[in-house]
C-alpha cells in the first residue's frame, strides 16, 4: 500500500526539556517600550521602578492631636497631663507640625475651653507615617521581569508614576485548520485570554497561518489545529515551507502533536485543535514562550496538597492531570484526554514529571490554578 507523502507524520516525540531549553536558547527579550501605567496591568516591567521617598515628609496615619511624645509620656486617665499650650488638631494624611512627633488619638485629649489634657501616654512615632514610609528609594517597588499586579498599578499611582516601561510582546494568534469547527473558535478565543492574561498585545484582526508567518510585526505567531495527520491537517507544512520546524510532536499529554519552530526570528507554536490540548500546551509550552519574550518569569505559584488516589504515567512523557480539591485533598479526574467534563469540574492542575511513573496515594502534590 502506497504511503501518501502529503500527510503529516511524528517521527518521534520531543522531550519537553528540550523544547523548553531551545525557547530559552534562541528566543530573545522584545524591545522594551514605554506605556502609560493604565494600560499596564499584567505587563512584565523592563526595568525596575524606583520612586523617591514617599510621602517626603512625615504624615498623619489617623486623625487626632499632633504631640510631642516625650511631654506626655505619663498620662493616664487617672491622672492627666495638661498641654503648655493646646496642640493641634491633625487629619489623616496631613503633613504632621514640626516640633512633633506622635498623632494622639482623639479620645486620648481631652479639651475644656482653653485647656488641654492628655488621658493616654503615646510614644514617639505612633500614629505617624514617617518620610520614606510607603516607598524609599533606592529600593525598588517593582522590578524588572516582575508583571503588574492591579495593586501594583494603584501603589504607582499614588506615587505620581504615570509611565513605566514594559516589554509586552505582540502575538499573531490564527486557526492553522482548514476546518472551523465550533471547538477550534473556542480554543482560539480561549488561547487570546490566556495570551493577554500573560502581559501579551494580541491582533484581534483574523488571518491566515501563512500570512502570520510572514507578518514580522509579530513578535510570535500561535496556531490552533492542523498539526495531526489528518487529511486536512497542513500547519506544520506550512511551517516547514515557510520557516523552520525544530519540533513536531512533544512528549507530553495532552497535545502530543504539538509542534514549535520558527519564521524567521520568530518564535512559532502550533497547538492540537481540542480545549484539553489547548490548555496543556499552553501551561507546559506557551506561558514560558510568552514570558521569555517579555523578559519575564512564567509564574508558579501553587498548593500543596495530598492526593486523593494514585496517579500512573508513562515513563518519558510529562502529563498535566487535572484535580478537584475538596476537603484538603487533590482528586485526580483523569489523564491522558481530558473531557469537558473533567475539565470544568476541576479546581486545577498537577504535573506528572517524564521521568516519574505517577503518584503514590498520600503524596504531597503542587495543585496549580488553571489560570
């Protein structure tokens, strides 16, 4: 029987360390650009962000009487102390007097007419917001690689930062199927929130996988579908044609079809047409794609959990499992395909390293969010 020589094959599978190495390799930082700072949530900072002392001078933390600390360090409410002259009243945020050093609280003075008393002792400092107190340089309140946060913004704000400089790589993502089926749309718009979530301007205009390659404003180019051997499946041909493909089928599941190469200079990843796949590739894969052209690091943060029951893998392959966390324990809900089912019922994800052939019941797991 005649072979078709059309059709995409795997000739074997890539060790996923070894894709992850050559993304650490030959994929390089985007230039960085400066952005006004409300357009920067989830950015990775090119450079640290230093501000001056904030606030410059010491302030008021609360409302009350601006003191002198030392004059009144006795007080009490059985026996006051009387103010040489009536102190001032302070509002929260207000520069405090010079000559003080403490913000009494406002039940802890008592006035009548003219005269003042304190009823509480204060120690110097307290209800005080000293210079430099919120952000002092040189320490930085962000630093370069690190991604804005929506606290982050807020905090650079207040300290009159409007610009920071970002890099934020632009990222063409296409359908590499003939086929459009609801599913491969689905992954589409799924992998552009994944995409942007990770700090990256994604085109919103829809193209072709062949005129992406040629696109050199992209800094990367992400495809859905095409990467089997299906009749209809022609993405990694294209990307052999058009460019260069240093993989095609990475030993991990799910999304052993996955393939990665380059146009050019530019990075390109091919992910299998199925949201399970979508998902796998993108946590194993393409955050660490992204996060390199951003000068960043792929966040890891992640829970410790035993599991509820054993997971079994096959030795050389590194599985993403999904889990469902109740009461202190993670469920495995399956391996291998993950349904929509598994999917949406799951709280989050484990790795199976290549090198492992699963998890004892009871081991301590690091449970990641799928996002």
């Amino acid at each position: 029987m005649a072979v078709d020589s059309s059709t995409q094959r795997i000739s074997r599978l890539t060790p996923l360390s070894a894709v992850l190495a050559l993304i650490e390799a030959r994929v390089v930082a985007v230039q960085p650009r400066t952005c006004p700072l409300a357009a920067a949530l989830g950015a990775a900072l090119a450079e640290d962000v230093v501000t001056p002392d904030v606030p410059p001078h010491p302030i008021a933390l609360r409302d009350g009487f601006a003191v002198t600390a030392a004059t009144i360090g006795d007080a009490s409410s059985y026996a006051p102390l009387p103010f040489a002259s009536m102190p001032r009243r302070i509002d929260a945020g207000e520069l405090l007097p010079g000559g003080t050093d403490a913000v009494a609280p406002l039940d802890a003075v008592t006035i009548s007419g003219d005269r003042a008393e304190a009823t509480a002792p204060i120690t110097p400092g307290d209800g005080v917001l000293p210079a430099g107190g919120d952000a002092s340089a040189p320490t930085p309140l962000r630093r370069a690689g690190e991604r804005m946060r929506d606290a982050d913004v807020a905090i650079l704000t207040a300290t009159g930062i409007a610009e920071v400089s970002l890099r934020q790589p632009r990222v063409r993502i296409v359908c590499g199927s003939a086929a459009t089926a609801p599913v491969i749309a689905a992954a589409l718009a799924l992998l552009a929130r994944l995409a942007g979530h990770s700090g990256a301007v994604v085109f919103d205009d829809a193209v072709a996988l062949e005129a992406a390659l040629a696109d050199d404003r992209a800094d990367a180019v992400l495809a859905v579908g095409g990467t089997g051997a299906g009749r209809s499946d022609t993405s990694v041909r294209t990307l052999a044609r058009l460019g260069s493909v240093a993989a095609h089928g990475v030993a991990i599941s799910p999304g052993e079809t996955a393939a990665f190469g380059f146009a050019g200079a530019r990075p390109v990843l091919l992910l299998p047409g199925r949201i399970d796949a979508v998902l796998a590739v993108w946590l194993l894969l393409g955050r660490h794609l992204i996060a390199k052209l951003a000068g960043a690091v792929a966040e890891e943060g992640a829970t410790m959990l035993p599991l509820k029951r054993k997971v079994t893998s096959t030795i050389g392959l590194t599985e993403l499992i999904p889990v469902r966390c109740t009461g202190g324990v993670a469920e495995p809900l399956g391996r291998g395909y993950l349904s929509f089912t598994m999917l949406a019922r799951s709280d989050g994800w484990i790795v199976v390293p290549a090198d492992s052939e699963g998890f004892a019941l009871g081991t301590q797991v690091a449970v990641r969010a799928w996002s």
